[in-house]
C-alpha cells in the first residue's frame, strides 16, 4: 500500500466498499474534495483527517502514513491500549502468552 495520504485514503475507501459520496457526506463536505484529498492535490486539516480516520474506522496514523501497520478493528486498538495500562507482571503474562501463540503458529505454518 502507498504511504502517501491520497493513496491510503483511496486504498482504504475502496476496500470498505464505501463511495465517494457516503464518505464526504459522512464528514459534512463534498465528493469532489474527498477526489482532491486521494489524488493529493490538497492536504486535509488535522480536523478533517481525524474524521476521515473516524469515519473510515482507522487509525489517523494510519492515514498520516505514520505506521504501515492497519490496525483494522478499533476493538483490538483498545485492547493494546488497556494492555499498555496494566502492571509490568501482567503486561509480561499477556506478552508471554501471545509469543507462545505465535510461536505455534509459525511452527504450524513450517509444517503445512
């Protein structure tokens, strides 16, 4: 996926099978600025890239092109976040328990 705002922004309408249309009228503008914004030939306030993010459903890092990693469910965002928050003990059970997951999964996935 492309990192540049207009490109990402498209990327991501698209695969959510949302118009161009939903979407402006979702941020109260029009269709014909959200065609500006994903061929960048304008760059979106701050206000308006959040609810683009918003309504779009992703993170507004994603979009700024500040992660290349979609986190695509808000509900695992919260988690991370939750996660962040906890003690050191339990951050490093939880840690633990996601290496050995992913550990079983690699070593599934060698011997498929």
């Amino acid at each position: 996926m492309s990192t540049t705002f207009g490109n990402r922004l498209k990327n991501i309408r698209t695969e959510k099978n949302i118009k161009r249309e939903d979407l402006a009228s979702m941020i109260g503008t029009s269709s014909a600025i959200i065609g500006r914004y994903e061929r960048n030939e304008r760059t979106p306030s701050i206000d308006i890239a959040k609810n683009l993010a918003q309504a779009l459903n992703v993170s507004l890092d994603f979009l700024a092109g500040d992660t290349s990693v979609l986190v695509k469910d808000k509900e695992v965002l919260q988690r991370i976040e939750d996660i962040s928050n906890l003690s050191e003990e339990k951050k490093k059970y939880i840690f633990d328990f996601i290496d050995m997951c992913l550990r079983d999964d690699k070593t599934q996935q060698a011997y498929k």
